[in-house]
C-alpha cells in the first residue's frame, strides 16, 4: 500500500492539521508499510508549528500535539521525523527495509556510506534486517583492521576496527607484543590490588576458601614461586631510579 501525502494550501493550520492527525491515524493502521507516509505527514504537520527563533530545529507545540493527537510516543514522533529528514519519500527501495531497519540508519550517528550500503542492498532485492543492519553500520563506523592499523599509523593515535580490537599503527608482531605486554602488566596489577586489600592472614584464608577452591599439592608450589618473584619486585621497586 502507497499512501499519497495530503496538501491543503488553502486551509487553515488548525483545519490541516485535523486532516493530518486523521490521516496519520489511517496510516498507523499499517505502519510497517507506510512509515516513509507517516513519516512525512508528521513532517508537513510540524511545518504548520512556528520556529523556536533561539533553536532552529524545534517547533513548540507540535510534539504535545501530535503526541495528544496520534497517540504516538515522543520518542516515536522524533525517530519519525528523523527518517523523513534522512530518506524523505523518494528513495527507491526503502519500503523493504523496514520500520527499525530505517530509524537505525537515521540516527545521526550512523555514517552516511552505511545508509547507502543498505539502500543499495535494498535496491538489489537483498533483505536488510535489523541485525544486517547493524553489521554495516558497525564496519562502517570503525574501519576494518588493515584500514585502522593504516590509520593508526598515519594519524599516530589508537583506532578502533571493526572486529573490535583497537590497532596502533605497528606491525602484527609488534602489535601483539604490546597485546602481550598490557595482558601481563594489567594482570599483575589487579593480583596485587586483590592481594594488597585482603584483610584476612594465610590461615584464616585457607579457613574461608572451600577445600576445592585451593590448590593441590602440586599446584601449591605457586605459592612460593610467587613469593620468590614479588619479593624481587618489591626490590626493584625500592630501587628504582
């Protein structure tokens, strides 16, 4: 079903938007299929609203409107107006993407080069749902790990990649090497914090752990290892330069 948006130049705005409000009404009757309709009713709804001259982008009144009008949610009405302003009613293909699908890609977060990867996917006959959605839009918004490893090398700083680890610049062995190097040192940190705030002696921790949370008696040998090795950390600290 493809609505027709109703324009009314020679009525008043309290008439028109009587006429929008019954027509958004009609068209919420079907919403998956006419959310660009509905979308750009509510638009032409808030044009009738005069301008906040301080803040461009609002129209006082119209969400209390359309909210008491339509019985649409604020967060509904903006996420509306959002896919109007980002898609308007032209975009071929845009009718099999979905409802979710384009208040996804209207986010103002969203990189334009994702909308359109899904728009052409669209156009093609493929079928965008919401999780293929937030795929694109995920590599889209951090590069893949070869383009952010280049990035991070030419503009020196950490960048995120899309498979979710973060690369600086270097090569792979490089980057693993300081991988390596944050697992050991973080992880020796958290030991020593756990360690240093424990407020009960050896025996009275080997009386509150259960007999299968401790080692055995091969295991226990890590104990003095451990010993061995904080006992020269704690020098190293005393003499550091």
């Amino acid at each position: 079903m493809t609505a027709e948006l109703v324009i009314l130049d020679n009525n008043s705005p309290e008439t028109y938007r009587e006429m929008a409000a019954k027509r958004i009404k009609q068209l919420m009757q079907n919403w998956i299929d006419n959310t660009l309709e509905l979308a750009a009713e509510l638009a032409a709804a808030a044009e009738t609203f005069p301008l906040n001259p301080k803040r461009p982008d609002e129209r006082p009144g119209f969400a209390k409107w359309a909210a008491n009008e339509t019985g649409l949610h604020r967060t509904q009405i903006a996420n509306l107006l959002r896919v109007h302003k980002r898609f308007g009613q032209k975009e071929h293909g845009l009718h099999r993407l979905g409802q979710h699908v384009m208040i996804l890609l209207a986010s103002p977060k969203v990189p334009e080069s994702a909308r359109q990867e899904a728009i052409k996917r669209s156009e093609s006959g493929v079928h965008v749902s919401y999780t293929d959605a937030k795929k694109i839009v995920k590599v889209h918004k951090h590069p893949p790990p070869k383009a952010a490893n280049m990035q991070a090398k030419e503009e020196g700083r950490p960048v995120l990649a899309s498979d979710g680890y973060i690369y600086f610049g270097t090569d792979p062995g490089r980057a693993k090497e300081g991988e390596d190097r944050r697992t050991m040192v973080y992880g020796v940190r958290r030991a020593l914090d756990a360690l240093g705030n424990i407020h009960l002696t050896g025996n009275q921790f080997l009386l509150y752990a259960m007999p299968h949370q401790l080692w055995d008696a091969e295991e226990g040998k890590i104990i003095k290892r451990a010993l061995r090795w904080l006992t020269s950390l704690d020098e190293a600290w005393d003499n550091r330069e």
